[in-house]
C-alpha cells in the first residue's frame, strides 16, 4: 500500500499542479506579485485555504518561510506526504495545518503575507474573514486575493450555495465588489489584474467533460493536447474568469484612513 501510494505521489507530481488549466494559471502567475522577503531576514507568509498547496509551496520557492492551512484533514495530509516527504522540503520552512478560517487569530502569529487563492467565493462571512486577515498581517503586509470574476457568464449563471456546505456562496467578485469589501478595512488596493480569457476556459471546459466521461486517465490525456493550446488564450481578457487583486496594510491608521478617503467620489 506504501508504494502504491509512493507510486501515485510521483505521478501526481509530474504533472503538478494538475490538470485544471485555471490553476495551472494562477500558479504561475500569481507568484509574480509576491512580495521577496527582506533581505537578511525570515519572512511568514501564509496561504488561507491552501488546497493542493500550489501556492504554499510557490511562497517557499520565493525565500518565504511559508504555512497553509485548511479545513480540509485530506488536503493537509496529501500537501505534508508530497511536500515534506517525497520533495524532503523541512517543516520548519514549508509546514501545512488543519485550521479554521474564522479562528486563523489563536494560532497566535503575525504574517508578512497572506494568500487567499479561489477560497473567499466560498466564504458566507467574506468581512469578518477580511477583518481577521488585517489584524494578523503586519503593518506593510500584503493581502493577495484571487476569486471567480463575477461578471463572467459561467460565474454568474452556477448555481450557488448559501448554507456554506462547499460551493461558492456567491458568484465572485468585481473590482468595484472588491474595493467595496476591502477599503472600509483599510486595505489599499494595488493591483487588479483578470486572468483566464475564453479559449481556456473551453479547453478547460472540454477537460472537465472528459474527466466525468473517463475519469482522470481520458482527463490527463487531453490534456497534453489542450495545454498547449490554452496556452496561446489572450493574455488581456475583456471578461476574465478570475480577478486577481493585491492589498496592503498601511503603516499606520492615517495611512488607511486617506486610502479610504481618498478612493470616495
């Protein structure tokens, strides 16, 4: 059982961050906008629903000392047997923890940046999560949010699920949504930036279909044929499917309040 599971962990491994053209997006640009850490110094960065930890281990790469939580005890396990067991990465550098979102305050630790990747769509209490985020990120620190963009068709016509139980609560975000969460905080937003226009999202599609059809075998298989071609989707969409914001936490609370005075009409 130990091989077979050895076995997989390769495999998955190669083709790491899996096949959904989306993430593989956002694992590769995203980190583009991480902030290095101080020269000389450690820096904690932690990712806030951390998934398959594609990001957690992204932070690592960059020179963070890096710490993604999640709810769920399976993606915990899988991202501690991948990461600190087969690619050997130390705990001390790159460490995963099953933990609530809304408790992220009695871990007791203050974060450099925090990454919250496809996770605040799921989320009922979206402020009160943003709230928390602020009083555990440092003064300077750095907020990356990535969501659905609302405004996208296939986001607005899912169906959506309001008792929390796993799927989006709400169909995303948009820059004008964004701001009207993040502002009143005292966040200051960045940069906005839409990813994913609408070759990939049909390739991604097709993918999906495949998947249900023949499982992850038939998935994996048109994958190495739509990958490329996803590849060549426009780098600027007019309607994105997901948008991509960066916030910081001023210095100090006049900062924040002419942030927010000065974003008003």
């Amino acid at each position: 059982m130990k091989v077979f599971a050895a076995m997989y962990d390769r495999i998955k491994w190669l083709l790491f961050p899996g096949i959904n053209l989306h993430a593989r997006l956002r694992y590769h640009l995203l980190p583009r906008y991480f902030l290095p850490p101080p020269n000389g110094t450690d820096s904690l960065v932690l990712d806030a629903g951390c998934g398959n930890g594609m990001l957690t281990y992204q932070a690592y790469l960059k020179g963070h000392v890096a710490l993604g939580i999640s709810i769920k005890e399976g993606e915990v396990s899988r991202n501690r047997r991948l990461f600190n067991h087969l690619l050997g990465i130390p705990e001390s550098r790159l460490s995963f923890a099953v933990h609530n979102l809304y408790e992220l305050e009695s871990l007791g630790l203050q974060f450099d940046q925090i990454i919250c990747s496809e996770v605040l769509e799921h989320i009922a209490r979206d402020a009160e999560l943003c709230r928390i985020f602020w009083r555990v990120l440092k003064a300077g620190g750095v907020l990356h949010l990535c969501c659905p963009n609302a405004d996208h068709p296939d986001n607005a016509n899912s169906p959506l699920d309001p008792c929390e139980r796993g799927g989006h609560v709400r169909p995303g975000y948009t820059e004008l949504s964004y701001r009207e969460l993040l502002e009143p905080i005292g966040f200051q937003l960045t940069e906005v930036i839409g990813l994913g226009g609408p070759l990939r999202q049909w390739c991604n599609k097709a993918l999906t279909l495949a998947q249900k059809i023949g499982g992850i075998w038939l998935g994996t298989a048109l994958f190495f044929v739509l990958g490329p071609l996803a590849s060549l989707d426009t780098r600027r969409p007019r309607v994105p499917y997901s948008l991509y914001v960066r916030a910081i936490k001023p210095h100090t609370k006049t900062e924040a309040i002419e942030t927010w005075c000065g974003a008003q009409p």
